[in-house]
C-alpha cells in the first residue's frame, strides 16, 4: 500500500479479506473512491490489516475490521464510528471530515 504524504488528503480502509463486513461494503468503498477520484482528487487506499494487526492498531485507529478512516493533508487521522456503511453516509462523513481546501482539490 502507497502511505498518504503528509500534503495529500486520503481515505484508508483497513480490512482483512476473510471478514464478512468487509465484504459486505466492497462495493459500497469502490463507489465511494471512484467519486472521490472523479470529484475531489482524492484516493483512497485499502491496506490488509490482518497481516500487521500491531501496525494497524498502532497507526491506523484498528481494533477490528473494518476500519475506516480519512487522512487530512496535515496528516490527522479520523476515525469513521458509524456502523453505516452505505455511499450517501460515507460520502456525507468524508465531505464533513476533509473538507474541500485542506489538501482536497474540487470540482465544484
């Protein structure tokens, strides 16, 4: 996994593969970076959290999987707390989270 620099705004989803929740909301995460790819320039990566559980737990907020969490360009972590794992929620955290201008640029 390419880390985030500390000038670049990104969403970090730590998950382990065999996890049923992880599975659920693939295919909600792959909606939710392709718009923010399109919209705002903003990737998202996914990082294997099983493989590392000290790693994850120590840098990325991970107790369980999955963890979601947005990187603001100043290099703060935030935590996704909400069990709501759908496209207009997720969009809705990041938008509020990493607003446009910090390290995000928009379209709009």
């Amino acid at each position: 996994m390419k880390v985030p620099t500390r000038k670049e705004a990104a969403l970090v989803v730590v998950y382990a593969p065999w996890c049923q929740f992880c599975q659920a909301m693939e295919s909600e995460i792959e909606k939710v970076a392709a718009d923010l790819q399109e919209g705002r320039m903003m990737p998202t990566y996914k990082l294997r959290g099983d493989e590392d559980r000290a790693f994850v737990q120590e840098n990325w907020n991970t107790e369980s999987f999955p963890t979601i969490n947005a990187v603001s360009a100043d290099g703060k972590i935030y935590k996704y707390e909400s069990e709501k794992r759908d496209f207009e929620s997720l969009r809705k955290w990041v938008e509020e989270t990493v607003p446009c201008g910090e390290g995000v640029m928009c379209d709009h």
